[in-house]
C-alpha cells in the first residue's frame, strides 16, 4: 500500500524498505529537509547497516537533501525516480553524490 504522506511514510515504510546489506562501509548522518504543508525535517542515521530515523534536524549532518512533499511521495511510491528528480531540480543536495546514491540503493529513497 502506498503512504499517503511524508510523515507516515518516514515513520511506517522506511524501516520495511530498508536494506543493510546495501550500506556495508556507509556512515552518514543525512538531514532530509522536506518543504509543503506536509513537509518536515527528519535526521537519517545510517551506521554499521544499522538505520535510525528521528524527526528534526542536524547541524553536523553530513548529507542534506531537500525536497518538496509532493516530489518525495513520488519519489517514494516509485511515480518519479531519484535520478530523474535530481537531473530536473526537484532534489537540491550538499554532500557526497556517491552516498545519495548508496543511500538511493539502500531502498529508503
């Protein structure tokens, strides 16, 4: 069933989608910094293929993506991929491309 907002999305998939074997050797904070009425902020914790997810933000972060509410639950209900969102603009990112995409692979995004 798909999620019908960011926050249920967050809160109920992303644990589910989650694959560890695809973040040996990743440790990232990531800031995801969601914009919209059903927007928000959530901090991504991704250590020893482990994942944790806390709403807020995060000074140190060391991955930053935002995105609109409406272009995530594309994104994550598989009506926009992540490549094409980054290459049109609607995903603005600061930190390393190679663990957006590790990140992308892991199946949280």
């Amino acid at each position: 069933m798909e999620a019908q907002t960011p926050k249920e999305f967050i809160e109920n998939n992303v644990q589910k989608r989650f694959k560890p074997e695809k973040t040996a050797g990743i440790d990232v904070i990531a800031q995801l910094n969601l914009t919209g009425a059903m927007g928000g902020n959530w901090v991504i914790k991704i250590k020893d293929q482990k994942i944790s997810i806390i709403e807020g933000t995060e000074p140190k972060a060391t991955l930053t993506l935002q995105v609109s509410d409406s272009d995530f639950m594309d994104i994550v209900n598989h009506n926009l991929s992540p490549e094409k969102a980054f290459f049109t603009g609607k995903i603005k990112f600061k930190g390393s491309l190679a663990v957006a995409l590790k990140l992308r692979d892991s199946g949280i995004l």
